[in-house]
C-alpha cells in the first residue's frame, strides 16, 4: 500500500496537463488605435503600459488568474476601461485523455488552468456591456467581398426533370455591404456541377440499368441578412441558368456522337434565396444556402416549375474598409 499511494500521486500529477505545460503567464493582444496604449497589470504585478505593434495589435503578457483581468485604453481623446473575463485552458480539458480524468484533480486547485481571450477588440458602445469582443467586430458600412470555395463546401442539385444529384465541384464569390451593425445587403454569383459516370451500353443492350446525368447551374442571388451576435440570417430573389444531360458514358457502335443521349434541358429560372451563417472566426464562417426555384424559361415551355440547390459547408469574408 506504500507503494501504490505514491504511484497513483505520481501518474496523476504526470497526467495532469496544465501543471506539465501551462506557464504562470500568459499573452493576450488588445487591438488599440495608433495613439493609443494599454496600462494594465503585467506579470510581476506592477503597472504597465504597451503601444500597438504589428496590425494594431498591443501584446500584453500577463499572469494567469479566475479574476477579471482590468484593462484601460488610453489616448490623446480620452480613456476607456473595461474587465475581460477569464476561461479555462484547452490543457484543462485535455486531461480527458488517457488518463481518464485523473488530471483534474491536480489541475482543479491550480490557477494555472485559467487563461484569457488571445485577441481583445475594445467596445465601447453601450450596448456592449462587457466593454469588449473577442472576434473583430463587423462595423457599420464595411464592404467585404466572400469566396465559396470547393470541396469544402456541398452543392446538392434537385432539378424538376431528373433525379436528386450532388457533388462538392462548386465556386463561389460575392460583395457584402454592412448598411449597420445588424444588418447587410449580399450579392452572389457562382457555379456548380454535379453527376459522375456510373455505366455504359453495348449495341445489344436494348434497356440498359444506368445512366450518367450530369447537371450544371449557375445563379445570381441578392439578400438581406439580419445580424444576431455570430449568426446571420437571410432572404432575397435568385436566378441563374441550369442545364442537365442524362447519357451513357460509351456507347460502343454508336452511329453518330449523340447517339447515347437519352435526355436533356436547359433553361433559365428564377426564384427565392434564403441564408443562415454562423460566424467561426475573424473570417471563417459555417453556412447553409438554400435557393428554390419557382419559374422557368426555356425553348420548349415558360412557367412554374419547382427545383432547388442546396449549399452547405464553409466558405471566407473579408473585409475591404474596416473601421477597426
């Protein structure tokens, strides 16, 4: 029993992640003004104060703690104060694994496991009453231009004459106008393919099992999003142009190259465009498009008609004119 005892003390203070790896200090970085600077509470427990650097950025280096860290801005307009809250560290809740929660019971008394936001935008409206964010703010009449890339992003196909198709060969772009803090205009153009080849058909093969439909759409959206902290919501007018072909992939003794069609379309539509996004990071943004199409034009026939594509996964905003 002597033994064991100081075993089980020994695997859990080696297990324990925050007293292996978290330092008695950590950096935080406050975005300030040109003119500006921070006084604040450094490491050793004395006043001081730090200009901005690199971006705007004022690198703070403090000392881990469960208080509320006090921050003030000064600059040649005037000052402003404000208490950032604190959080537990990543290494806290890594003590999970492997040893299956045994860490917690070192780190739990530990003021180790505490840290603060790495980045600190100052706030100052009233309506922000912790005084500060922790993702850089979207100000009033900012432009932003976005990018919905491929494969990282789904676009799922439900055509009126052919079957439910989707693949991840999509690209995307667009420009956002902030007309406030809670709300802006998007506009956005882009395209998507879907469908792959799954079969063919001989001469003799008078019904064959599979065909290959391959579908192709492009769109023009424009919405209103309403802003709600990281989640915006939207809704506005589509339209774009879509074309679809289901073929065989080889017809072998085929007389002339068509000759393996067996369907196809093309027309254009129009519609409504709805938009929900949550907000990940400064430009990092997870989303769902969804754009029903209620009216087409094409060659053969003009009126209502129902599809819609579906857009889902990750896509970028950056600002053009930020105010901060």
């Amino acid at each position: 029993m002597k033994k064991i005892l100081p075993a089980l003390v020994l695997m859990c203070t080696m297990g324990s992640c925050v007293t292996m790896f978290n330092g008695p200090s950590t950096r935080l970085n406050v975005h300030i003004p040109d003119n500006a600077r921070v006084v604040y509470t450094n490491e050793c427990g004395s006043t001081d104060s730090v200009a901005p650097g690199y971006r705007n950025m004022a690198q703070l280096i403090v000392r881990r703690s469960n208080k509320k860290l006090p921050l003030t801005v000064v600059s040649d307009t005037g000052s402003f104060s404000f208490l950032v809250k604190p959080t537990l560290s990543w290494l806290f809740w890594a003590n999970v694994y492997p040893l299956y929660g045994l860490g917690f019971l070192v780190d739990y008394n530990n003021n180790d496991r505490f840290t603060y936001p790495h980045f600190v935008y100052p706030d100052p409206r009233p309506k922000n009453k912790s005084g500060y964010q922790t993702r850089a703010p979207l100000m009033q009449s900012d432009w932003e231009i976005s990018f919905t890339p491929p494969f990282v992003n789904g676009f799922v196909f439900n055509p009126a004459q052919m079957d439910l198709r989707g693949g991840v060969l999509g690209i995307g772009g667009g420009v956002i106008f902030h007309h406030s803090d809670r709300g802006f205009w998007w506009a956005e153009v882009g395209t998507a393919v879907a469908g792959l080849p799954v079969g063919h058909r001989r001469v003799p093969d008078s019904l064959p099992n599979y065909t290959n439909v391959r579908l192709t759409w492009w769109y023009l959206n424009m919405r209103h999003h309403h802003q709600f902290g990281r989640l915006d919501v939207g809704y506005g007018l589509s339209t774009g142009e879509r074309k679809g072909r289901e073929y065989y992939d080889s017809y072998y003794g085929a007389t002339y190259k068509d000759d393996s069609l067996s369907k196809q379309f093309s027309h254009v539509s129009a519609g409504l465009s709805f938009s929900a996004n949550y907000r990940l990071s400064n430009s990092i943004y997870a989303g769902l498009s969804y754009q029903p199409q209620l009216f087409e034009i094409s060659n053969a026939s003009t009126g209502f008609s129902y599809s819609h594509m579906t857009i889902f996964g990750l896509y970028w905003r950056w600002g053009l004119n930020p105010k901060w």
